[in-house]
C-alpha cells in the first residue's frame, strides 16, 4: 500500500538519522503517526481486502490468536515494521510491552488505563506479586496517538469500544532489554506469558480431568498437593478451586491450606481471583449487550475504579447528557449499582 510505504520510508530516515537509538523509536513512530495520520489516508475496509487479494500485503508475522482478529502486517523493514490490528471485543489484559513503538487509532474509539506495579516479591523471574496501580483513564478517539515505551516505563490496558476498532501499531520487533513482556493481575500480579517454567495449565487439566472422572480422589489430592506447591503452581490450583467450588467453604478450606505454605501471598493470589472473576462476568455480560451506552457503561465499570472518573468520562464522550443520571440509568438497565 502506497500510504505505508511512504510512512515505513519516513520512520526508517528519522531513525536512522538517530542512529537507530532504541530509547527513540518511540518518539520517531509517534511523530511519523502525528505527521501523516493514517485514518485521514487510509480506509480499513481497503487493508482487509488488500490482505485478502493476497498479494497486495508483506509477508505476515506469526500468527497469534490473541493480538488483533485479525493482525496484518503492512509494512516490514529489517528493525521495524507497521501492522494494523482489528478488534471487536475489547479486552482488560494489562500488559507491558518487550518493543518499542507508537499506535495510532485508524478506526473506534478506546480507553486507555496507565497503571504502575510496586513489585513486593518475586517467585521466579517469570511471576511476581505487588500492587498494581491504576493513575489515569483517557478516552482516545478516531485519529489519536500514543506512544508505547518498552518494559515497565508503559503499562496499560486499552479497551476498545466500538466494533471494530482498528488501531495501527509502528514497532520494532523484539527489544532483549525489555524482556519478560509481563502481563498483569489486578490487584497484585504480574507474570510473564511466556515462561514455561511457571506455566502450570496442565496442572490445572490434570485436576479438571480427576474431578470428572473421579470426583471422591479429586478433594484429597488437592489436600495433599498444596503443601508441595510454588506459589505460581498454587495461584493455578486456588483458580480450579475457585472454577469449581465458586467462592464457597471448599475453596475457603483451600485458600487456608495455601496459605499455610505461602502465608498472605495466598490471599493476594485470591483476591487476584476473585477481581479475575468479576472481569469475566462483566466481559460475558457485556458480550450479550447491543446498546452502545451499556457496552460504554461495562467498559466504564472493568476500567476505572474512581466514579468521578467514570462521571468525567462519559461527560466527555456525551456531553449532551447528565453524566450522574445516565451512569445510575445504565447501572439500573442492567441491574448494577453505578458504583459497582
Ligand atoms: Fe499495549
């Protein structure tokens, strides 16, 4: 695509220029962006029908089923390349980033949470408990542009509101320095996707699979289980207890035998479970919902803890409205308090 090229060809001399200087691609990617905004050149539907006339796109990264549905490519360079990304669900994964790079808002609108993680204890490079801070929500609009800082200099969640939203990521590929690409939990987790050695899923199937089949074994092996636990195997065995047992005695007699291993690092991990919780059920509700101010409502409800937040931002997105009244409106549409 012509627009791409031009842009790929005016990152690639700013950088340059600059010696390829990593700590600067940012700021090169989000002026580019700022320069030359891609959605007042390019029409998204134009990129999907590029992608699918097969020869009209570069070569596409790996495919992963959780970045963009779907992500493609536009440009490649040797350090850099540009991707557009599609989304029709938003999403509340936290996360920090092991690249560098800006993303610009071709299409939707979104809403992105900043937060900070003070790190209190580390199982692991790849697993470590805190508390994660929430410090600002905006609402970005239709042509908005933000830089992505790598590591911990950036963690946010952008949700995205409207369907589809597209957004359009210049980035480099993989910075070394700015690995493990944490992903995180409110209240207090952080671990790294990617790290085989804390990644107990099959721990979880092996107790899924022992349940159903074999229910009466099932309660004593989690009994004898917790005390050989680590705490990454534990923050994975307390999530099929709480799966299965809802929030209950059982999973309290469970929380207790964790925490006689790991003491109250047990109960960060479930009150991580039970904020997990409460995410799923607001994200399957809102998957239900057709009515764009109660899709807003939801997304309100999963990002921003602060009311006076909420008020302001949806005072921002419709300022016709009385943001109080319509906030306690949507919350009794759909039979939540607004302060939920
Ligand atoms: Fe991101």
């Amino acid at each position: 695509m012509d627009f791409f090229a031009e842009l790929g060809a005016r990152v690639a001399a700013h950088w340059s220029a600059l010696d390829h200087d990593a700590a600067a691609f940012a700021d090169v990617a989000a002026e580019a962006l700022a320069e030359r905004p891609p959605c007042e050149h390019v029409d998204w539907l134009e990129i999907l029908r590029q992608f699918q006339r097969l020869d009209r796109l570069p070569a596409q990264r790996p495919f992963d089923p959780d970045w963009g549905h779907p992500s493609l490519a536009v440009f490649t360079a040797p350090r850099f390349y540009i991707e557009a990304l599609f989304w029709a669900e938003g999403t509340t994964a936290i996360h920090q980033h092991a690249f560098s790079g800006a993303f610009h808002l071709l299409e939707g609108s979104s809403l992105q949470t900043a937060y900070r993680f003070d790190e209190q204890l580390r199982a692991g490079a790849g697993f470590r408990l805190g508390q994660l801070h929430a410090l600002s929500t905006e609402l970005l609009g239709r042509g908005a542009t933000r830089a992505i800082r790598a590591g911990g200099q950036l963690i946010h969640s952008v949700f995205h509101l409207d369907r589809p939203s597209v957004s359009l990521v210049v980035r480099t590929y993989r910075e070394e320095a700015a690995l493990p690409q944490l992903t995180f939990r409110r209240p207090h987790l952080a671990f790294d996707p990617f790290d085989e050695t804390c990644d107990h899923r099959r721990l979880g199937q092996s107790l899924e699979l022992v349940r159903e089949s074999r229910p009466l074994d099932h309660l004593a092996m989690l009994s004898e289980l917790f005390p050989r636990l680590e705490l990454a195997a534990t923050h994975r065995v307390l999530e099929h207890c709480q799966r299965v047992f809802g929030a209950g005695e059982r999973f309290a007699k469970m929380l207790a035998k964790a925490r006689e291993r790991h003491g109250e690092s047990a109960d960060r991990l479930a009150a991580v479970l039970i904020a997990d919780r409460r995410e799923q059920e607001l994200l399957a509700l809102r998957r239900t919902i057709a009515d764009p101010g109660q899709r807003f409502f939801l997304a309100l409800q999963l990002m921003v803890d602060d009311p006076a937040r909420r008020e302001a931002l949806v005072a921002e997105r419709l300022p016709a409205i009385n943001a109080r009244e319509q906030l306690a409106a949507w919350g009794a549409a759909l039979s939540l308090p607004a302060a939920h």
